[in-house]
C-alpha cells in the first residue's frame, strides 16, 4: 500500500512548486541548475537542498537529473526559464513521492 496517494501527491507538488519558485526568485534563473542542489523531502516539509545540510531525508533528487532541467543545461548560460518550474516540480513529485512510497510502513 502506498504512503502517498492522488491528494498527497498533489499537496506534495504544491510544497515542492513553491519551495523552487522561492528558491529561483532568491538565487536567480541560473541557481536550480548549480551543482549540488536538490529538492529534499523530510518529516517536516520540502527544502530546496543546495549545501547538504539534510543528510537523511525521506527522499532526494538532484534537480539536474530531471528531465525539464536537463532541457536547459545546454546553452550558452544555462538557467531554467520561471514558466518551467511547475512542470519541474511535477517531475521533482513523482521522483519523491516513489522514493516515499518504497518506505516499508512496517
């Protein structure tokens, strides 16, 4: 039986969409793409992740990785337009909500 369902997951987008967009309004376009920076799942929120600070998280995926970012590392000055952010944070859900819903709840 899976830990996150339909409503969860899609309260977990939201969380994860406004944690990106305040992330990309404070660091800038360029920031989601640097090395390093992940959106982190753990028991009390979303965190936009970029120095390591949660060390075990319930889930993790490295922003490059997913598909909408991968888009945009090419060029020139690679950054990730501000329209793209909620189908990279529908991509950053399913990434978690999987890696959530593997933990045995036993």
């Amino acid at each position: 039986m899976p830990l996150l369902g339909k409503a969860e997951k899609g309260q977990l987008e939201e969380l994860i969409l406004a944690k990106l967009t305040e992330y990309y309004e404070r660091h800038g376009p360029p920031a989601l793409l640097a090395e390093g920076v992940r959106v982190v799942v753990h028991g009390t929120g979303v965190e936009v992740d970029a120095a390591g600070e949660w060390r075990d998280p319930l889930a993790a995926v490295a922003v490059k990785t997913l598909f909408t970012a991968l888009c945009y590392l090419d060029g020139p000055a690679p950054a990730i337009p501000k329209d793209a952010l909620p189908a990279l944070a529908s991509e950053a859900m399913n990434a978690t909500a999987a890696q959530i819903n593997r933990i045995s709840p036993h």
